[in-house]
C-alpha cells in the first residue's frame, strides 16, 4: 500500500482499521510505504494481529500550516496497549507501539 494522504492529517492511512468493526483481522506480510500513516488504528479497534510487516517512509509530502504537529508515522496506534498484538514488523516512527531497535528488525526479518 503506498501513496495514501499528501497532507498531515493523522486520518489517512495506508492500512487503516477505523472503526468498531475493525476487529479480529490479521495483517501479515505487507510492504506499507509513503503515506500519511502507514498503519492506523483507532482507539475502538480490538483484537487484531499485525505481524511480519514492513511499514517504513510514511510521512506526509505536505505540511498544513494550521496543524503542522499531525505529521504522519509508520505506526498511528490509539487504541489501549494490549487491545491489538502488533509483532515482528519494521517500522521506523510510531504513535502507541514501539518499533524493534535496528539489531531486533535484522532478527525478525531473517526468520
């Protein structure tokens, strides 16, 4: 998923799980790179499993001069810390979750 949100706004996304719907899906395998979010996860969304995926290089390409705080990260996560199991991914920036040390992300990618 790449090219979603040119524009800091933290709504959009890559893979976005939005909603109270949004629960017990699995993300796996991804390459999830230039957009606004790469990952974003709603503080309603539950039981999801978000593993071996890469999501690196999302930031917006244009800054709002009114909100120029609301950047955008690899991984927007806003719901609870253990509403979701979010495992094994390589992402560089994130909101909510911490992305593996260097040393960690070379391990989990020659699994």
């Amino acid at each position: 998923m790449s090219g979603n949100g040119y524009a800091a706004q933290e709504n959009n996304f890559g893979i976005g799980m939005v909603g109270a719907g949004a629960n017990e899906n699995v993300i796996v395998d991804n390459i999830v790179t230039g957009n606004t979010n790469g990952i974003f996860i709603a503080p309603v969304v539950t039981g999801n499993l978000i593993r071996r995926n890469i999501i690196a290089g999302n930031s917006p390409v244009q800054v709002s001069v009114t909100n120029p705080a609301a950047g955008g990260v690899d991984i927007r996560n806003l719901a609870p810390a253990d509403a979701n199991t979010i495992v094994d991914n390589v992402c560089l920036t994130s909101i909510g979750v911490t992305c593996p040390a260097v040393d960690d992300t070379l391990r989990i990618r020659r699994r």
